[in-house]
C-alpha cells in the first residue's frame, strides 16, 4: 500500500503536513503543530531514527540565550523552557548549569557588560562578574589571564538527541508519524501550490510541506523550484583525554558552559573530559548538494554525514590557546575530534516562512538547537493562525534582496558569518565582502566629497562626507568613548545642523519603491491598508500595512499618480511579497527600485533650490504637503512627492537611474548659492527622531497596533472593510 492510500482523515486533523527532516527542528515542529490541533504530520527522514546524522546527531548542545536579536533570545527563552521540562528515561534534556563567557582583552570586557544590558532588557538573568569569581565557577582556568566574565545561571546544556526523542514521542502520541529512511527526490506542485513530497518509497500527499532539512535545505528547496540561501560549514569540535582534575566525575557536567570568545573558542564538560569547539579557523564551506546520505557516509568510513574528518592543521592554533586558558591541559592531549556540518547564512538569522513561488512550501531552516522549540513554536504559530505572535521579520525568508542571493553571496557572506560568530561587532559594523555590492547613480559624486559608507541590502549607504568636516569644527558636543564613536562623526551633526538651516540633499535610492497598476489598483490598495486612498491623482498619503490580527507589517507612503497608477514608498522585500500574494488579476505589483533613484532635498531654502529649474509652481499653494507631480528639474523629468521624513521643507525627487548623476548635478550647482550640503544617513536618522517619525522595524512592528505605535492617525476605521481592520 503506498503513502498516498493510507493518508487519510486529513478533514478531521487538519491539513495535510508534511515535514522533511527529523532533527530536532522537524521534531519540535511537529510537537507544536500536533499541539495545536493539527494532527495529520507526516515527518520523513532520510537517516534512522532517533540519531538520522544531520547537525542535531553531533550537536554539543551549548545554550546561551543572550544575543543582541531579541527575536533569538525569546526562540532560545523558550527552548530553555521547553527542554527544562522535557526527560527522557528520566533523564532531563536540559541541564541548567549556567553559562560563563570570559573577557581577556578590555574592549571584550566592554563587550560582556554591553551584554548584560542586553540581558536584562530580553529578560535573562546575568551578571558581569570579576576574574576570581570566573576561578571559582571554573577552576580550570588560569585567572591571571582573565580580566571578568559573564555569568548567567540559567542557561546551561541541551541534550539534543534526547530532546528530539521527546518531542517526537509527544508528536506520536497526538497521531503524527515519523519515517525514517524516507529519501525525498521530488516535491510535487500544481497551480502553484505544493502538492506533495516524493520519495524513495512512495508519494506523500500534503497541502503543506516544511523543510527542516538543516544543511540539506538548499537541496530541498531545489526540488520545489525555492531558493534558499543557506551555506553550510563545518565547525572543529574535540574531546580530550580524561582529565586527573575532573576524576572522579559522575554527572555529564557540573561547571557552567564557557565561551573564551576572544580565542573563538567554548568548552564543556563530558564528565572527566573536555569537549572544545572551535571557530579559530579558516571557513570550510561544504557543498550540501555533495553529502553523502546516512548509508554512504558510513560505508566512506564517516561516523554520520555531518561529521567530516579531523583536520589537525587548523586544530593546532586553538589547541595552543586552550592549553594557555587552562593549564591542566597542558599535559594531555585530544582523543576524538571532528568537524561537524552545520548551517549558516548571509546574515546569520534562520530562514523561516512560506516561499512566495510555492504556496504551502515552507521554510525552517538555519536554526540551531539553542533556538530550535522557539523557531519551531514561530513557524507553527504561523502555519495555523496565520502569524507568530512573536516578531520575526529578522528571521523572514522574503527579507533578502535578488542582489543577495546569488550563490557567490551567500557563501562570501556565510563564511564571513562563521569568521565573525565571536567578534565584538557594533551594531552598524558592516560586512566587507562583497563590497561595493549596489550604488546609485550620485556614487561618483559621494566618493568625490569623502563619503563614509555604510550598506543595508546590498547597498552603499553615505552615513556622513568629510566635505562637511569644516562645519563642525565649532560644534560642542558631548564626549564619546571610542565604542559609541565607531561609525560615528561629529560631521553628522554638522549635516543635521545645515539641513535645519539651509538646505541638504539626500540620497534616498534605496529606499524601495513599488509600482501598482491595473483597473483594480485602488480598491485593491485600499483594502490593503489602514487609511483612505480615495482621493484625486496627486495625492499622497501615509498608511500602513496591518497583518489580519491588526498588528503592523509596514508603513508606507502611496502616491496616486493617475487613475489606475501608484508609486508606493515600501520597507522591505516582504512588503512586495505580502501585496504580490493578495494582489487580484488585473493588478501588477513591481519592484522600481533598481531601475530609479530618489533625490531628498530639504532645509528651508530647498523652495528657493528647486523652483527655479522648474516650470510647474512650488510654492506652498501650489504644492501643498503631500502631494505628488510629475514635472521636469532643468533637464531632468521627475517625480517630486511633497515629503518631509527629516521634518523640513522639501520634496523627493524621484526619476531613472540613467539620469540621476544629470539631477544630482542640476541640484548641485543651483545650490550653492544658498550653501546647499550633501548628508548622510547619521544626519538623516538624527532627524528623524528629533521629529518623532516611526522606522518600522526598530520603533515598531506586527507586535504592536496602530494605537500602541502612535501611528493611528494613519488609521481611517470609516473607509470600509481593510486587512487588519477587524479582529
């Protein structure tokens, strides 16, 4: 009897599922969707259960729940608390026996106390502590070489296996089921939608199917016609001979995890051994359309397909390094070792959610035990009521841009993530490769003033020029330490001083720019956001993007440029595809933003700028806040939108990309005679909150309404039925 005869009684389960991978990421999933009703789980995986041989079979279980994303401290708050209360055999799948992370250099110091703060505004308990207390949580260490640590008591070690064991047992005991040696070789498709899974050993019907793949993931998505920009890399992970210091030993680990990050370096015990993984070395990418299956593996004499062999060359620094942290190790040596597969990607954030190119095909991949239940619980919460009640647009699979995924980027990027998992990094630090990615147009222009560029998506991004240094040189302003003057100037108060007084022109290219056409444009973007769109060609408004349940997607700017045609000012790649996924037959949703480029000018000479090279009136009368023409700027047809996000007079000049550098000159030339500047994104966002403008995604996102945003002014509940309107 094939799959496709015994799957029945979908109606009574819920849909059809299908989950491929049983690590602990498909295990957790199908916990939390069979807890949530949805019963019908199929979960196939191509190696033999409990231990199939992907990441989760060698995982060394380290659980630190502090990260600077609060949307991965929450998945890894609720790991902790799941596997806190998960055993099996009455063994518990979480050992809480607390984290230390050390700090030998000042600057890592720095850093330790910069992630207290960090934990205590996620909610984990932890505290910056001195190097003797670091001595006596672990004894090993040698403490003159320790200036402090950090300690969280609560975190501790997930015993992955077990966990996945226990979760799937849960997932059995609801009516899922789990296959094990189930290769799949296809994903079935129709109408654009999933269909179901083939296999080695029949056809799985399914109206939803859900790679958990791990680092097999680029290979599934092939299957379904979905990129995923996942690069795989192995990772040294070594035991060492017991120990006379831990002699004696009965529990698998008494002292806390530690992190010697400064070495890129951790440790735990394995009763009287150490177990040592290591980032030290160079990236070893692997091609996960080259890994052997589990039988392979074994027969090429591999203990599982995400152990790869040793390579003592690149242990030997690191060895080095832990023998100088602890000196017991000095006169041992490593019994076992190998490097282990497992995932990373261009920014180091998971991949979860439903590809746009293949409804019912979903993502949860990129994830690491330490936020496995939480990611899991995400992508449940998702699949069955529409959304995850926790923000995760850092984790949106549609979050990347078409300049960001081709295979180049995603392994220069990924290797680059594997480098860095340990390096104090600050906020706006930006990668180095592949750089410069996407530039507009006035780039030439930037670097000939001494533009300090930062990117975002791939772009070039001029945070301040030192053209401007001069007028800063009578600027008062409150000292820095050397951390907060990182990719900071005191230029860019200069740029926000002379925006408020004169006038400044902004590149704005980046900012993404939609085009809605079609008979059905206006009612179907009316139904889409918050505010009335039902006015004249030539206006703009400013509204939102509400999810069903009300909370905020995005905030946009749509500007009416004729009866069935809108510019819309957008966010992110996820804006296109949420309007892309609703929008009707006879409406085009399009991505202009490659092909155009935007000209901010504004300060309150920007009307005595830009009125001259143009024949249309730009006077307030004539062009009143919020308005839209299509005009020409000397030589140049733009697009001139009456917006102020910096909250001074002035316009967003919009036109195409051929004809940018021609705009920038025009402006350039007719400003200097009321001392127009060029200014960066630092000036920019300075004013921005000066203001008291809302950036969606820092200030707000789907976790908040309009109301709680202060944003329900963009709210017009009389217009009519619109997404979000009703709960």
């Amino acid at each position: 009897m094939s799959a496709r005869d015994t799957a029945g009684g979908a109606a009574a389960a819920g849909p059809r599922v299908v989950i491929v991978g049983a690590g602990i990421v498909g295990c957790a999933l199908a916990d939390e969707l069979t807890a949530r009703g949805w019963t019908d789980v199929t979960v196939l995986e191509q190696g033999p259960l409990p231990a199939p041989g992907g990441s989760t079979s060698h995982a060394p279980g380290l659980v630190f729940r502090t990260s600077p994303s609060r949307t991965l401290t929450a998945f890894a708050r609720y790991t902790v608390e799941k596997f806190g209360s998960l055993d099996v055999d009455g063994v518990p799948c979480f050992d809480p026996v607390g984290g230390l992370e050390l700090a030998t250099t000042p600057a890592r110091l720095a850093d330790l106390h910069r992630r207290a703060g960090l934990a205590a505004s996620w909610g984990v308990h932890g505290e910056v502590v001195s190097a003797a207390r670091c001595k006596e949580l672990w004894p090993l260490i040698d403490e003159s070489a320790v200036l402090g640590g950090f300690h969280t008591p609560d975190d501790g070690l997930a015993r992955a296996l077990p966990a996945a064991r226990a979760q799937l047992a849960r997932a059995e005991g609801r009516g899922a089921r789990f296959l094990e040696r189930h290769t799949v070789t296809g994903i079935e498709r129709a109408g654009g939608r999933v269909t179901g899974v083939v296999t080695d050993r029949g056809v799985f019907p399914a109206d939803h199917v859900v790679s958990a793949a791990g680092f097999w993931g680029p290979v599934i998505g092939r299957m379904a016609g979905v990129d995923v920009p996942l690069q795989p890399l192995a990772h040294q992970y070594a035991r060492t001979r017991p120990l006379p210091e831990l002699a004696g030993a009965t529990a698998e680990a008494s002292r806390p995890i530690l992190r010697f990050q400064d070495r890129d370096l951790y440790f735990r015990e394995h009763t009287d051994r150490l177990g040592i993984g290591s980032y030290a070395h160079r990236p070893l990418p692997v091609d996960p359309f080259a890994v052997p299956g589990y039988d392979e593996a074994r027969a090429g004499g591999l203990r599982m397909p995400s152990s790869l062999p040793f390579t003592e060359e690149d242990w030997a620094p690191s060895w080095e390094d832990c023998r100088r942290l602890m000196p017991a190790l000095r006169g041992s040596a490593i019994e076992e070792g190998f490097n282990g597969v497992f995932s990373f990607t261009p920014d180091g954030m998971p991949l979860l959610g439903e590809a746009r190119t293949l409804q019912g095909f979903w993502l949860a991949e990129a994830v690491w035990v330490t936020h496995s239940a939480g990611a899991a619980r995400a992508v449940a919460e998702w699949m069955v009521d529409g959304r995850p009640e926790l923000d995760v647009h850092e984790c949106d699979l549609t979050r990347f841009e078409d300049a960001q995924r081709s295979p180049a980027y995603v392994r220069d990027r990924g290797a680059q993530q594997f480098v860095e998992v340990y390096d104090v990094l600050h906020p706006l630090q930006p990668m180095e490769q592949p750089r410069p990615l996407r530039v507009s147009p006035f780039h030439a222009r930037q670097q000939e003033l001494g533009a300090y560029f930062l990117e975002g998506g791939g772009w070039e991004r001029p945070h301040w020029y030192e053209a401007n240094a001069p007028l800063a040189a009578d600027l008062d302003l409150p000292g820095r330490d050397a951390w907060s003057a990182l990719h900071w100037s005191p230029v860019a108060a200069a740029e926000a001083r002379a925006t408020r007084e004169r006038v400044a022109l902004y590149d704005m290219t980046p900012l993404r720019r939609l085009e809605v056409t079609g008979p059905g444009a206006l009612d179907f973007l009316h139904g889409m956001t918050t505010n009335n769109l039902r006015k004249k060609p030539g206006a703009v408004t400013y509204t939102l993007l509400l999810d069903r349940t009300g909370g905020i997607r995005s905030d946009l700017t749509v500007a009416r440029l004729g009866p069935d045609r809108f510019q819309v000012g957008a966010n992110s790649p996820a804006d296109l595809d949420w309007l892309v996924r609703h929008a009707p037959d006879g409406v085009t949703v399009r991505d202009i933003t490659s092909g155009t480029c935007c000209m901010g000018v504004w300060g309150p000479l920007a009307r005595a700028l830009v009125q001259p090279l143009t024949r249309d009136d730009f006077s307030h009368e004539g062009f009143g806040y919020f308005r839209a023409k299509e005009t020409y700027v000397g030589h140049v047809p733009v697009t001139a939108l009456r917006l102020s996000y910096v909250g001074e007079l002035g316009w967003e000049l919009y036109t195409s990309a051929d004809l940018g550098l021609r705009l920038w000159d025009t402006l350039w030339e007719a400003g200097r005679e009321h001392g127009v500047i060029a200014a960066g994104r630092s000036a920019f966002n300075s004013l921005r909150l000066e203001k008291g403008y809302r950036a969606w995604g820092v200030d707000m996102t789907d976790e908040h309404d309009p109301y709680e945003a202060g944003v329900g002014f963009a709210v017009r509940l009389d217009k009519g039925d619109f997404v979000g309107g009703r709960r």
